[in-house]
C-alpha cells in the first residue's frame, strides 16, 4: 500500500507517493471486545419486534431494496444523513407513520454505521 508524503517548504507543499515502510513496533490490532454487543444491537434492531415490517428494517440497513417511497430518504441517510430534511421525513410520514418511520431510520442509520464501521476496520488491518 502506498502512503501520502507531505514536504513543507518556505511557500509551497508538495505531496508524493511512497512506499510504505514496514513498522515492526506497531502491534496487530486485538479483537474488538464489543463485537458481540454491536450484533445483538443490530439484531434486535432489525429483526426484533416492532411496528414495521422487519423485511423493511433490514432492506433500510442495506440501503437498497426498500419501497419506492422510501428509497430516496434511505440512500439519503446512507451516504449524507445530515442532509436529510423534514420534508424528507415527512414525505413517507403519511404512509408509515411515526413509530414505523423512526424505527426504519434507525436502521438506516445502524446498517450505514456498520457498513463505515467495516471499511474502517479494513483500512486499519491493510495499514
């Protein structure tokens, strides 16, 4: 993997690529003590009972395969969450109502978070 280089000079910056240099002093990551807990939040989450359809709840953590009326607040969650607006919300409110929307953002916002979680961790075990 190739690492970014920075060199400051008087007025100027330049960046260049180079290879990355081996650290033997840095210790391979331990195992992640909350994995466990982060599932069984998921879990119940997604597949616990509530007010939605679970099938919805899990397709909203996915990001994909949800109702129409719901896709576009779902990706929108995924990928800029702080630009989801009320008129977002309210948009599918009428269909699901209050306790069903809440419970299908939450998901959107849990599935979204493990996906970053991942490729996080991925980029740290690569490093």
């Amino acid at each position: 993997m190739w690492v970014l280089v920075f060199r400051a000079a008087k007025r100027y910056a330049t960046v260049a690529l180079a290879p990355p240099r081996h650290a033997p002093h840095i210790l391979p990551m331990s195992p992640d003590p909350y994995a466990a807990l982060r599932e069984q939040v998921l879990d119940t989450v997604l597949r616990g009972p509530g007010h939605s359809d679970p099938t919805i709840r899990q397709a909203a953590a996915v990001g994909h395969g949800v109702p129409a009326d719901l896709q576009s607040l779902v990706e929108k969650i995924h990928a800029h969450a702080y630009r989801v607006t009320d008129e977002d919300v309210a948009r599918a409110q009428a269909k699901y109502g209050d306790d069903q929307m809440f419970e299908i953002i939450v998901s959107a916002a849990v599935g979204a978070s493990k996906q970053r979680l991942a490729v996080g961790l991925a980029a740290l075990d690569q490093a």
